[in-house]
C-alpha cells in the first residue's frame, strides 16, 4: 500500500498534522503521517524531513483536498 500513497499536506508541527488526520479519518479517509514517532521524539526535525507530510490513497487524494479546503484550512506549502 505504502507505493500507493501520495502526500496531501504539508504541516509545520506534529500536532497541525495529527488534527488533520483526525479530520481525514472522520469522513473514512485513510491517511498517515510517515515520520509521526520520529517528530514525536524530535519535533524540530521536521524542517529537516521536510515538514510533517500527511499521506493518503492515490484514489482518495482529490476527496481529501476538498475536505481539507472545506474545513477553511490555509493552504498547505505544496498548494498554490
């Protein structure tokens, strides 16, 4: 599955990703958060990792993005 995932958003702290995941997983759609025990332990290695990414089915990718701008969110880094 993991060759299946693509990233959906980007987030600057643990807890920003965690709380979108909680809202991705409400609306039934699976996410991760590849890096979670990592920045868990060392949260200012994000920038390093290149943020804290949030990562979702290929097929529910367009779904999440809706989801994720309707809940008035800013746009995530990889958005323009």
């Amino acid at each position: 599955m993991e060759d299946d995932l693509v990233q959906v958003w980007n987030c600057a702290w643990l807890h920003e990703a965690e709380f979108l995941v909680s809202v991705l997983d409400s609306a039934d759609i699976p996410s991760q958060i590849p890096d979670r025990y990592t920045l868990g332990a060392q949260p200012f290695y994000a920038p390093l990792l290149g943020g804290v990414r949030i990562l979702v089915r290929r097929e529910d990718l367009e779904r999440a993005r809706e989801l994720l701008a309707s809940a008035a969110l800013p746009p995530g880094p990889d958005e323009e």
